[in-house]
C-alpha cells in the first residue's frame, strides 16, 4: 500500500473514535466506510514485469481511451491516453528503462481528464526517459477530481521498467508519447495494467557497421 493510504486511513480511525465517544456509533459508520474505501483506493499491488529491450510497459492501470498520431514540439509522435477512475490503482510507473532526462510541472486546469482539451489544458508533470537510444514521454494528467500529482524521482535518476515512479490522487489521466516507428499493441477500449501491460514495441535499431582496421601485409 501507498504510505498516504496509512494516513488517511489513521485519519479517519480517529475521526470515527472522535463520533463514537462524542455521539453515538452509527455516526461513525460513514467514517469507517470511507476509510476503508480510502485504504482501498491506495493499495499497491505488485506486478509482473514484461523482459525485452523494445517493450514499453502502460504507466497507469485504466482503460485505453485515446490512440492517436499527433504534433509535439514539432515532431509527429504517436499518442496513447489511458484513464484512470477512482477505482483504479492510482500507482504511475515507468514504461522503460533507462535515465530521466526532463520534468516539467505544468499549472492548468482540472478538466475531466476524458476531454479532448485535457493533455494541454490540465495540471500535469510530463517527464522524459531515454534508454535503449529512445526516448519516451509520459504524462501524468491531473483531472476533475485529482488534485495532486506526486512524482518521486529527479532529473538523472535511472528507473528500471514498471518501476513505481508516483501517483496521481483520486480520477486521472496518463498519456504515453512515443514515435511514428513505434508498433501499437493496444487499441480503445482495452483494460490496461501500470508495469504489466504491454502498450507499444520499439524498433530496435540497427548495430553499426564494423570498421576494419587491419593492416596489409607489405610484399
């Protein structure tokens, strides 16, 4: 379980022990239930890790609502969005190995993450990872209910595939950047895992040339 689910849980134990010697028992039955909920709401179940140089795992559990090819900074890339409900596991994770090479905090708006205007309007953290001579984006979108994004790693950190990287507090978004050469293994409406789903393959690029260095032999 995430640390925070232990707080708000303690939270609302003591909340409800509060009730119960102020008032009455039954007042502190919506208590207990919602600390339960939030319990709940915070577990952190472990995951089987995809093997394979090329394999981007889905950062998020949730369901596929977006497949698309569109313009980032310029560069066409291809554009996975998954959202996660309150009834999700909120855990973000890694989808490759390799070293974070940017992160960027966006202010915004709190738009359900559902909408079309969400990637750019919406508070988000978008980070960067390359590994493998490729480089992938990945957003954690705040939506109309999340209003906190935690991120626990830095700018040179190296992260391992499906490793555990933050959350998202209750109903968010997460989208996967990746390039036009990238094979899609996932399509809308497909259930995903966060570090066990397989979303996308990357190409693996090509071995350079040898370079012969030999001498010739003098006659």
């Amino acid at each position: 379980m995430v640390r925070d689910g232990y707080f708000y849980g303690v939270g609302c134990g003591i909340a409800a022990a509060l009730l119960v010697w102020l008032t009455a028992w039954p007042y502190a039955v919506p208590v207990i239930l919602l600390g339960a909920f939030l319990l709940w709401f915070f577990r952190d179940p472990e995951r089987q890790i995809p093997q394979g140089a090329s394999v981007v795992v889905s950062p998020g559990d949730g369901k596929v609502t977006d497949v698309s090819v569109g313009t980032s900074g310029g560069a066409s890339q291809q554009r996975i969005s998954i959202f996660l409900s309150v009834f999700d596991v909120h855990v973000n994770r890694s989808p490759i190995a390799g070293v974070i090479r940017d992160v960027r905090y966006q202010r915004g708006k709190f738009l359900n993450a559902m909408g079309a205007n969400s990637p750019e309007a919406n508070e988000q953290n978008i980070v960067t990872v390359e590994g493998e001579g490729r480089t992938v984006v990945f957003k954690q979108i705040a939506g109309l209910l999340a209003r906190r994004i935690v991120f626990n790693r830095k700018v040179g950190d190296r992260v391992a595939r499906g490793e555990r990287i933050g959350l998202i507090k209750f109903g968010s978004r997460v989208d996967v950047l990746l390039d036009r050469d990238a094979a899609i293994q996932v399509k809308v409406g497909d259930r995903v895992k966060g570090g066990a789903s397989v979303v996308a393959v990357l190409p693996v690029a090509a071995a350079p040339e040898p370079v012969l260095t030999g001498r010739r032999e003098a006659r």
